[in-house]
C-alpha cells in the first residue's frame, strides 16, 4: 500500500530506532499499539485512530488527506 501514495504521503514509523521515530514518539505520547496518527501538509494533527486499521480504513484517511483532483 505504500507505494501507492509515494510521493503524496510520508510514512514514519515512531516504533523504531531511526532518531528521527524515535524524536517523533517522544513528542506524541500514546498507549496504544497500535495508533495512528495522521497529519496534514502543515504538520497539524487531523486524526488518529487507536487500534489495527483495515487496508481499506487506512485508504480512507489517506484519501481523505490527499488534495482533490483537478476536474
């Protein structure tokens, strides 16, 4: 599914030991593995879900964030 939105959406795993994640879940404190957490263009918060999301949930946010094609 990744691959699908290269270049559109960047992925960060905070559950890792790349600096950068770790930076990252230090600044969101959560309980709940797992979560997601999704951002917008502006690095505003603008949803997270607690718990496992289906391919097709997961989709549906990251549509959501994408800007709408031009007609």
């Amino acid at each position: 599914m990744i691959p699908d939105y290269e270049g559109k959406i960047e992925f960060v795993n905070a559950i890792t030991d790349d600096a950068s994640g770790r930076q990252l879940a230090e600044q969101l404190p959560f309980a709940y593995i797992p979560m997601s957490i999704f951002f917008g263009a502006n690095g505003d918060k603008v949803a997270s879900q607690a718990g496992a999301l289906t391919e097709a949930q997961m989709r549906a946010y990251l549509d959501s964030m994408l800007p709408s094609p031009s007609p």
